[in-house]
C-alpha cells in the first residue's frame, strides 16, 4: 500500500510505501520528487536483499491524443548512481471502449 502527500508551498510528493510482513506492517522512509513538465523524479532510500539501494520512481505524463496517457518506471542503484537497473515500469492506456459505471 502507498500514501502521497504534496507539500504546496515546495511542489514535493512524498509517497510512503507500507509493506506488509510477517513481523508486522512497515513503512518505509519516503520517495521524495516532484514535476517539472510532464516528468516526474522521485528519489528514495530502499532495500534490494537486505542491501541498501537508492529506488527512483519516474512519472511521465504524455500530451492529449496519446493512447498512453501516463508511464511509471522504478529503477535502483547500488553502487552509487553509476548504474540504474530498471525493473519495473507500467503504462496507463486510454481505451475509447471503456465507459464509467455509475
């Protein structure tokens, strides 16, 4: 589970992941980032293994008349920044078949 937060006066997120385990429930420090355009940068302390990596989560929003209407990607390093290895990423796709239910 994840909460955001968004601090106005700074333009930050803050999004706290919650993981669930068997000693009981944990939440993580902060992925911190913000906007600038349709990109969003969100950095934070995590680990991979039981070794620390820095996780950044990247948000890009694409214009009007794109199917994909939104991408996340989760990349980490271990060896300070030299490297990011991508393992995750996600596209939101707009579908005109798709209606709401009320």
């Amino acid at each position: 589970m994840t909460i955001r937060t968004y601090d106005s006066k700074t333009g930050l997120w803050r999004i706290y992941c919650i993981y669930n385990t068997l000693s009981g429930n944990i939440i993580q420090p902060p992925i911190v980032g913000k906007f600038d355009g349709n990109v969003g940068i969100f950095e934070g302390p995590d680990t991979f293994n039981g070794i620390p990596i820095i996780v950044r989560y990247t948000w890009t929003m694409n214009p009007k008349g794109s199917k994909v209407v939104a991408k996340w990607e989760q990349a980490f390093f271990t060896d300070n920044g030299k490297t990011w290895e991508t393992n995750w990423y996600n596209e939101f796709i707009h579908d005109d078949n798709c209606t709401p239910t009320p």
